[in-house]
DNA sequence: TATTGTTATACTCTATAACTATA
DNA sequence: TATAGTTATAGAGTATAACAATA
C-alpha cells in the first residue's frame, strides 16, 4: 500500500510551475479569472456582466459622463464602450441626452430602473465584496494601493 | 483664467469611481489587463502569447505532463488546451509522445527549439517580471500569497 | 483639423457538448 | 462505465480603422 510513482493526478500539487510561481502576472490572471467567475454567477442571475455592472455604477456616480470619460475609467477603448451603451440603454437602464452645449456629447445617466436594479444586485455585490475583503483582510488599503500602482505603472 | 466647471475631461481624474474604488474585483482586472498587455507587447516580438508562454514553462517543468494536469495548473479546460498544444506543436516547441502505460494518454516535453525559444525569451521575462516585482516590492511574498488565496477560497 | 461616438470587421480566448479511443 | 484528448460550435470581450456629425 506505499505510495507508487503517480503522474500527475488530480488537484495537481505534483505539478511543478516553476518560475511561473514567482509570477506576479500570472497569478494575476488566475485570481482575476477566479473573482470574475464569482461575481458573474452572483450578478448572472440579474443579467449583468461584470463589465456592465461597472459601467452603470459608474454612471450611476457620474451623471452626464460621455462615453469617453467612460471608457477611461473602466479602461476600455471607446468602441467597446458602445456595445455596453446599447446594451444598458435598450434595457432602459441608462438615459442618453445630447449635449446642448457640444451636440457630439451624449451625456449619460442612469435610470429610475438601473438604480432599481442595482439596489437588487447590491446584496450580492456586497457578499462578493465581502468574500474578497474577508480574504485580503487588513492589508486589503495597501492590496488596492499595488493594483493600482500595476495598472498605472507597468506602461 | 479661473478654473471652469470642465466636464470629466482626459486623464479622468475627475471620474468618481464610487464604491467600484473600493472593489478588489474591479482593479483586478485593470491591473491584469495592463500586465497582459505588457507582456503580450514584449513576447509578442516572438510570437508568444501569455497562455502559450506558461503552458511551455509548464511542460518544460514537468516533462511528460498530460494535457488534463497541465490544463488544471494553469487554470484553464481541457478544450482550451488543445489548440494551445497544437499551436506549440505544430511550431516544433514541444513534443507530443503517446504513453506506452496508457494509450489515451499523451506525454508532452519541450523540444529544443522550445528550450531556445524560452531562453531567447527570458531577458523579456525578466524585465517584465522585475518591473512588476519593483511595484510591489517587499510585500511580494504576501502579495503572491493574497492572489493564491483569492484564485483558491472564492468558490 | 480635431473630437465624439458608431459601425464594420476581425481576432483572441474560452467553454459546453458531443465525439473517438482507450481503459 | 470512466477517462484523455479532440472537434464543432458558439459566445463574450475586445480593438483597429474608417466613418458621420459636430466643433
């Protein structure tokens, strides 16, 4: 009954990652993918991704913001704002107004029923919150604080 | 010349994040959007994308790895694998070896030309590596054990 | 000319389900 | 029946480039 040469089972604590468990980027990955998955199955339920859930918050705080301003505080390019856009604004989450001011602008902001939705979506956002919190626990001010700096400075 | 009431223009820091500032989640995915991104640009010289890297280190670390292991260790399907192996395969960077024991089984290595590829690689590696090692400096360690522990307890 | 947003398009990454072959 | 790997397929997410309207 002694231990034979297993390959490589299951759980995979046999696999040696190498250099690759010093990586900081892949790691990264990992966790983002992990927490992405939580959150899309909490949210999922409600029919908002990840991705259109910080985009309506973030409209929900910056009411008139264009789909610019949008796009850089969500990182994305702006084409890849418009689809979000649409989306958020065919469910009748999001107003859009013209500017009078610049007829370009499309300010936007959200609606009676997106504030309605996030009010829904808010218990398990603060319980995906919470998970992740609990588990970054008191280091979680200086956690943030590298994020941060990664996405800032690694150019 | 007073300041006017600018409407969230450029660098956004005018953007009000709300409570998204305080998510874990959210800058995750900002700060490995931007580290994959600084790889892919550095790797991309030759034709390495991020996944394809860490499965090539994975199968130069664990030689005769299946396809199932090495997909658990870097967090991905089966079927996701398969075009990957493919890819590195069809490049010559790694061989492909049916098991005599088990004849589902294939037993994959790295090949020369893939050793070369990741030696010509690592100075890459390297700087990229030791930019995000700089941000994060002493805290490394605890950094790395933050993003185990969220990839692993979020279920 | 420059900027805001849209469109057309294409590419990457990934997974689910059904499959083959082996066990 | 169960497992290793493949295939077919589809969906999400994203960007680049060209464009229209407006500045």
């Amino acid at each position: 009954m002694g231990v034979r040469k297993r390959e490589l089972p299951g759980g995979s604590p046999l696999v040696n990652l190498g250099t690759l468990d010093e990586a900081i980027g892949f790691h990264l990955r990992v966790a983002q993918d992990a927490s992405f998955r939580a959150f899309a199955r909490r949210a999922g339920q409600h029919d908002l991704k990840p991705g259109h859930f910080a985009a309506l918050l973030v409209i929900a705080n910056n009411p008139g913001i264009g789909q610019g301003a949008l796009g850089r505080a969500i990182a994305r390019d702006k084409s890849s704002v418009t689809p979000i856009i649409q989306s958020l604004s065919r469910r009748e989450l999001i107003d859009r107004l013209t500017s009078a001011a610049d007829r370009r602008r499309i300010q936007l902001s959200i609606t009676k029923a997106g504030r309605a939705l996030l009010r829904r979506l808010a218990p398990h956002v603060r319980n995906h919150d919470r998970n992740l919190d609990t588990i970054v626990g008191a280091d979680k001010a200086r956690f943030l604080g590298l994020l941060k700096r990664i996405a800032d400075e690694i150019s």
